[in-house]
C-alpha cells in the first residue's frame, strides 16, 4: 500500500521486488527448519522442496535461460526511433530470423537497452504494428524518467527483449465481428491486433479515444488499414471543441449511438485504468457478457 500510494518510480518498485526473491528464498529455509507440516511427514517434507525446485526451475528457464537464449539467437538492436506526434515515438527494432520469433499481434515484452543510461532498466511494451518476420516495433508516449530518454536511443543498440507474453491475442476464438476501444497510448496493442483481426476478414470497428486531435497516434497507419481491408473507424475527442469529429466522453450512450449492435461484438479495449473501468461499466450496462471484453490495462510508463 505504501509504494502504491507514494507513487514510486518504477526503478524503486522493482528494487523492493527484487528483495522479495531474497525474502521469500530465506523463508523457504525457515520452513524446512521450523514448519510443524513439515517436520512431521517425509512426504510431505519432499514435496514441498519438489514444488520449490520447481518453480525455481521454471522461473531461471523463462526469465532468464529464454531471453538469453533468444538474445542470442535473433541479435535484436534498433534500427531507428521515430517521431509519431508531440510526446510520443516509435521504436524500430531489427534482427536475424525474425520471421522465427514467435510473436502474436496484441502481446507485449519487456524490453532492456543496452546502452549508457538504459541498461539497468527494463520495461513492458506492446507491439504497435502487426508482426511481419522483418521487423518489430513498439510506441512510447512520455510519460517518465525513462520514456521522456526513448527518442535519444542511438540505432544500432542491442536489445535484451524477454517475452512475449500477454493473451491480448486472437487466439481465442474470436467472433467475426469485433469492436476495439483504445484510448490514448492504449492504441498501441490495438494498431496490431486490428489489422491482423481485418486481414482475416473480421468486421472490425474501432473507436479510437483521446484529448486532442494532436494526442490521435497511428491515424494514417488506421485510415490505410481501414481503406485496404474495410471497417469502420471513429475518433472520438474530448478536449477540442474545433476537432471535426466526434466530440466528448467515450461514455454509455456515445457507445450504443456508435455502435448499435455492440451487444454482438467481441470486444478488445486497451488505454488508462479509469477510462477502462468506465468503459467496462458502460459496455455492463448495456448487456455485454464480461466474457466477451477482453481488456489490457496500462498503468506503467
């Protein structure tokens, strides 16, 4: 509750982490030692070691021996950053045999800059354009210490990358007709998942939420999406009484008006946890299965 409230950067919250693992592998010896279960069954006494072991093991292979592994293998590095608007950039990232990186449009990874001033931090990012075998990218809107440096990264610099993970996918038998909110950076994962969900012939409407006309991130990438494969696009902005669009709060009866037939649409929202529970509420309201909303929350820089 403390960190929670007192707003800790990121690189202080994953410090206190890290010295979980320390605390929680002295209490293991604690246990062996003092635990009345324990000492009182050989069974169990093996077992729980067994579960230990376990999960040691699984947790030194995925979060370690993978990214190692894959560093290796694929030689990740920039290929060049990007300005998309005001206060956001992409990063591009090339490497060997991407077309063999298994990755799914919507998942993200944590991705770590070897570089002067970035190495020690790693931070979670969606992909923002559909995975291509050739390259790989991911937008980052200012938002921190480490974001607000992202433009400066050099090309050419090596990327440890552990991932991806994530079931923001359409792995899961998705419905032939879908609508994607996405509010501010949230349009990351959705950029990549739109365009693969309309390649397969989806009926895919988007509405695409934020401040400023100036905020909207990807919108020619969306317009040629949208005129390639079909789907419905509409941005919606709340700050901006010029903007020659829709205007306002993405709330319940913008919604229905928007998209009639919601209630027959799987739904895929992505943006600030406020403006997602909000949404989620509306799209309750008006007699969506919590089933059929499939949400990424993004609530880390």
């Amino acid at each position: 509750i403390y960190i929670s409230r007192s707003r800790l950067k990121y690189e202080s919250w994953y410090f206190v982490h890290l010295l979980a693992y320390l605390a929680v592998f002295g209490s293991f010896w604690h246990q062996i030692g003092l635990g009345t279960d324990i000492l009182a069954s050989k069974v169990f006494y093996w077992y729980w070691i067994g579960l230990y072991a376990f999960v040691f093991a699984n947790h030194l292979a995925f979060r370690f021996a993978r990214p190692v592994y894959r560093f290796f293998k694929h030689q990740f590095f920039v290929e060049r950053v990007m300005r998309e608007n005001y206060n956001t950039v992409s990063v591009y990232i090339g490497g060997r045999d991407l077309d063999k990186f298994n990755i799914h449009a919507g998942q993200f990874m944590i991705f770590r800059f070897l570089a002067r001033g970035y190495w020690w931090q790693a931070h979670p990012f969606s992909m923002s354009m559909m995975p291509d075998g050739k390259q790989l990218r991911i937008t980052v809107k200012n938002v921190g210490d480490f974001t607000a440096k992202m433009q400066e990264i050099k090309a050419g610099t090596k990327i440890f990358i552990d991932g991806p993970y994530g079931v923001f996918t359409d792995l899961f038998g998705v419905s032939e007709k879908v609508l994607m909110i996405a509010g501010g950076i949230g349009i990351t994962p959705i950029r990549s998942l739109m365009e693969r969900l309309l390649s397969r012939g989806e009926d895919v409407t988007l509405l695409y939420s934020t401040r400023t006309a100036e905020d909207i991130v990807f919108r020619r990438e969306i317009d040629e999406v949208v005129s390639k494969y079909g789907g419905k696009v509409v941005y919606v902005v709340s700050d901006e009484s010029e903007f020659n669009g829709e205007k306002g709060r993405l709330d319940q009866e913008k919604i229905q008006s928007l998209v009639p037939d919601v209630n027959a649409r799987e739904v895929f929202l992505c943006g600030p946890p406020p403006m997602m529970d909000a949404v989620i509420l509306s799209l309750k309201n008006l007699g969506t299965s919590i089933s059929r909303i499939h949400f990424e929350k993004f609530s880390m820089g």
